[in-house]
C-alpha cells in the first residue's frame, strides 16, 4: 500500500526539507519507490537540495500542460521528486479545483507506482497546507527545542486534531545543541500536547545540530556522503520507525479524495 508521510512545522528553518530529502534516499537504498512532492512553493528547494533544476513542476501540472507521471524527476532508480515551481504560489492559494485535480492526479499516479510519498510542506500554519498534510497516512512535526519552534508545532497539532481528528504525532527534534536538555523539553512539551489536545504525539528521533548537514545542502544528502555516520543511524532509525509503525487506515490520499466528494 502506498503510504503518505507529511512533514510540517509551523516554524520554518528547522530542518524539514533536510529530513525529507535524506529520508528520500533512505527508502530508496531500502528499494522502496519514493516520490518525495516539494510542498513549499514560496520558497521551495527540495530540488536545490539535491543540486538539480527542474524543467517541470506542479504547476506545469495544474496549467494542464503535462500529466503529473511526466512531471516528476527521476533522483535515481527508487526515488522521484516532484519540484515546486518556487515564487508562484502555494499550496494555500489553490482553487478548490486545482486542489482536487492535484489530489486526484496524485492519487492515481501514487497508488500505482509509490510505496511513499513524502510531502515537504512549507512553514507556516495555512489553510492549504493543512489539508495537504492531513491527506497523509503518517504526520511527522518538526520542532527546534526552542519555544518559538515548539510552539508553533503545537498550533499545527492543534489545527490539525480539531479540524480533521487526526490524533497520531511523530515528533522530531531537530538542530539540537545539547541532546539530553532537549529531550527534556521536548518530552515537556509532547506531555502538554496531549494534555491539552489529546492527541498521542512520541518523540521520534532527535537530529543534532552538525555544520555538515548544511554543506550536504545543494550537493550529496547527507546520508549518502555519510553513511556509516551516527547522524545516517539516526536518520534510518526514523524511517524504520516509521515503517514498522501502523499507518491509520482510514487517513490516506483517498479517505481525503472521498471526503471533498462528499
Ligand atoms: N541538523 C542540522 N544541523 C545544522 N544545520 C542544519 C541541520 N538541519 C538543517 N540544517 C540547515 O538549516 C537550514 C534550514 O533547513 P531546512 O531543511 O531548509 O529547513 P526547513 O525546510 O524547515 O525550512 C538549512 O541551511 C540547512 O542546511
Ligand atoms: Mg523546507
């Protein structure tokens, strides 16, 4: 089954696009098919990251100009990228219409060909993005161990359980400085959370701060010049996590499709 693994915020710079896209290799290496969509179309750089320019995005989908299997750019045997076409619009600014069309299209192409598709979002707590991101089978929230960062995390839980019931969180924690203060805040910050919003969120994984991750930016991903790396390790223990867990099964591209058709 094809599943789909949203990546949000709130706060933007907290390493989102870093994660998806190392992600993105390790599922391929795991002969997984990817295709990983760039949700940030104000600012997007999904393909930057990997050092590529994309002749095709998902506006030149939405224009009608190509179908969506014809978009996407192949990274290497297991992983696709569909690019954003940067600067236009966002995800937020589509008609019900386009939105539908990119649903439908992305439907059909992705149960077809993809074991995951991961969904890159732009920061910031949109109307259009959360309904992207509540199309996913698995919903990933990125958090500094700052307040300004987890408190945004926490307004896009909040959204997202209110007004589409989703109630399952994996939490990542991202530029750590000091790993074992940040898991204290953040297992502070997910005990509130649950509290207040009765959700279940866990702490997946942290990601240290490494002068590294930003120099893979553009070029290699990280987990491909760094394989044998405790950063790799900590990377691949998300995706497995991810893998081993459950996916809801009435959340999904189609359960969303269904839900706008009825
Ligand atoms: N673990 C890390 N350590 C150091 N810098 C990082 C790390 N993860 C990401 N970065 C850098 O932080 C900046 C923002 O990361 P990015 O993945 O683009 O965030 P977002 O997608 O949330 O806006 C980039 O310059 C990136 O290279
Ligand atoms: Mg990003």
């Amino acid at each position: 089954m094809t599943r789909v693994i949203s990546f949000s915020s709130g706060k933007g710079g907290v390493g989102k696009t870093t994660l998806a896209t190392n992600l993105g290799c390790l599922w391929s290496k795991a002969q997984r098919k990817t295709l990983l969509i760039d949700g940030d179309w104000a600012l997007g750089k999904l393909s930057l990251a990997y050092g590529l320019r994309p002749e095709w995005t998902i506006q030149t989908v939405l224009e009608g100009k190509k179908p969506l299997s014809e978009c996407v750019m192949r990274i290497d045997d297991h992983l696709d990228l569909l690019a954003s076409p940067s600067g236009v619009m966002g995800f937020e600014e589509l008609t019900e219409e386009q939105r539908n069309q990119l649903f439908f299209e992305l439907d059909a192409l992705g149960t077809k060909n993809y074991d995951r598709i991961l969904i890159d979002h732009s920061s910031g707590i949109h109307w259009g993005v959360l309904q992207f991101a509540a199309a996913a089978h698995q919903h990933v929230v990125v958090t500094t161990p700052e307040p300004t960062s987890y408190m945004d995390a926490y307004a896009i839980m909040k959204l997202l359980s209110k007004r589409f019931a989703i109630r399952d969180f994996w939490l990542v924690g991202a530029l750590c400085t000091r790993l074992r203060e940040a898991e204290r805040t953040l297992n502070k910050f997910m005990e509130t959370a649950r509290t207040h919003l009765d959700v279940r969120v866990q702490l997946l994984e942290l990601i240290p701060w490494d002068s590294r991750l930003i120099k893979s930016f553009g070029n290699k991903p990280f987990v491909d010049n760094y394989p044998n790396d405790l950063i790799t390790e900590r990377l691949e223990r998300v995706r497995s996590r991810l893998d081993f867990a459950e996916p809801k099964k009435f959340h999904g591209l189609q359960y969303f499709f269904d839900t706008i058709h009825s």
